[in-house]
C-alpha cells in the first residue's frame, strides 16, 4: 500500500503540500492602477461563471475565452462580491474599456460579450443579492459536479496548496466545527470574510439545491444555465456549445485540448468514506432532481 492509499483510508495524516504555502496562500485580485483610473469608462459583464468549484470551471473559462465574440479578464476569479465589497468603479477595473469593446466588435463583426468566473460565487449566502443589484441582466452558468468526488477533489486541491494538514476523514469531522456560523455571519455583513468557509466547506459545497435556491430568488431560472460537468467531461465540444448557445453566442473555435486540473494525487478515496458521503448528500441530491426536474448523472446513495 502506497502513502497515498494510506492516507485515503484515514491511516496517515496527508502527505506534505507540494506548493509552499506561503507562495500559495489565498490574495484577492487587485485590478492595476491604471485601470481604477480608467474604471468609469470600463465595461460590466454580461455573464458570469458562478461555480461550483472543482467542476470544470477553469477548462470553461479557458475555452470562452478562446471565443472571438468574449473577453474574460485575465485572472479568473475576481472575487468582487464575495469580501471587502469595494465600489463598483473597483470591479469595473477588472474589464476592458468601452471603447477596447467597440474595437473588438468591429473586428469580429457582432457583440462581444464579457464575462467573469469566480466559483465561490454559488455557495457563498450573501452573493446572488449582491449580483443582482449591481447585474440585473446577467447570465449565469453553473457547473455541478458529483458532490462526492467534487469534495475529494476539493480536499487535494486544499492539501496542495498548503490550506490542510488533517486527514479526508479527519477535515470531514472536523467541517461542522470549523465553518460553524460562518454562513450566517457572511450573510449578514458585506465586510465578512471567512477563509474557513471557503477553504474547508467540504460537504457545504455539494448541497447544490439550496445553493440554487438562493439564486433562483433573485434571477429567473431562463438567466440561469445549469450543467453537469460529467456531461462537459465526456463530450467537452458539445457542452461548451451548450453554453456558447444559451449566451447567444456563435459556435466557437475548434475545440482545445482538455487539460485537466487535478489537485494533488492521493489515491482513491476510501470505500467507507465514499458510502458515508453518498449518505450525506442524499436528500441534498433528490432535492436537486426536483429543483431542475431532471436526474442527477452521478451514483445515488
């Protein structure tokens, strides 16, 4: 048995981060300073890619950007409305001018959409509020993954970057704990951060259909684009079509190379710890079958 499977099966404590922690902690993007002073004549977007985390968001954002008719900033992950919440001058720094748009349609020949992603956008409580009285209009996508192995993923991604020193088994003990109240307290003050919340929200994440449920309250479900990331894993061109449509948007360029974004390799994780999961998000998933009235395409417990 290798390290790794040691530690899925709870036996170890996780192998050391491979990226230096500090080198890796969490920054809030900062737009450049030439931008803030050009920020009244800079553009808002028209779209967002909202979450979930490690569910394909990366490889989407990649792939719309691709796209002559889309620009996205250059650093994915604005983090605009989820802490801190600065004036909307500072967010429209993030984006092109107005005018950098006119010339980019001429080049194309139709509207150029702009959009952003940032995945902690779908968990966090206070966020869709937020959207919505700054982006009324906009269109949102979101990306949901298998919340069993969304976590798993989202665990080696914390272990990687040097967030998290307990066990799998461990850090799901340990979440109650850990993010207790900070949902509420980001709900309740738009100064409030909570690393925690973010970092270590395991099982939190994967309750998909409350999460929609916050957003549906304030966006109409035709604004909303909900797709599985199974679906874009198996057919990657057909999907993101899927999206380029649903933004009115032209077929693309061909499609690129899937690179995949792993997090650490561990081993797989352990068979018990798989079924105590799936127990977990159980009615999470038949409340989410009932919300977009299909199936979910990952196991049910």
């Amino acid at each position: 048995m290798t390290a790794g499977t040691e530690h899925e099966a709870g036996t170890q404590g996780p192998p050391p981060a491979r990226v230096p922690p500090a080198s890796a902690s969490w920054r809030r993007p900062r737009p450049r300073w030439s931008s803030r002073l050009s920020a009244p004549l800079r553009c808002l977007p028209d779209f967002l890619v909202i979450g979930a985390q490690r569910s394909g968001t990366t490889f989407l954002f990649q792939e719309l950007s691709r796209h002559p008719a889309v620009w996205m900033p250059p650093c994915k992950e604005c983090h605009h409305f989820t802490a801190r919440m600065r004036s909307s001058l500072w967010y429209r720094a993030f984006f092109l001018t107005r005018a950098a748009r006119r010339r980019r349609e001429r080049a194309c020949g139709r509207p150029v959409l702009v959009g952003e992603g940032t995945p902690y956008y779908l968990v966090h409580p206070a966020v869709p509020a937020r959207v919505a009285r700054l982006l009324p209009a906009a269109r949102l996508v979101v990306l949901l993954r298998d919340p069993v192995e969304r976590a798993y993923s989202h665990y080696r991604h914390e272990i990687r970057y040097g967030r998290e020193h307990l066990s799998f088994e461990e850090a799901l003990d340990a979440e109650p704990r850990r993010i207790a109240g900070e949902r509420e307290r980001l709900a309740r003050s738009r100064f409030a951060a909570s690393p925690a919340y973010q970092q270590h929200s395991y099982v939190e994440r994967g309750r998909y259909a409350e999460q929609l449920e916050r957003w549906f309250a304030h966006f109409d479900r035709s604004q909303v684009l909900v797709v599985f990331s199974e679906h874009l894993y198996a057919d990657p061109a057909s999907t993101t079509a899927r999206v380029e449509e649903f933004l009115g948007l032209p077929p693309g360029p061909e499609q690129a190379a899937t690179i995949p974004n792993p997090g650490l390799e561990l081993g797989p994780m352990a068979d018990e710890t798989r079924r105590r999961l799936r127990a977990e998000f159980a009615e999470s998933d038949r409340a989410l079958e009932r919300l977009l009235g299909v199936g979910v395409p990952w196991p049910r417990s």
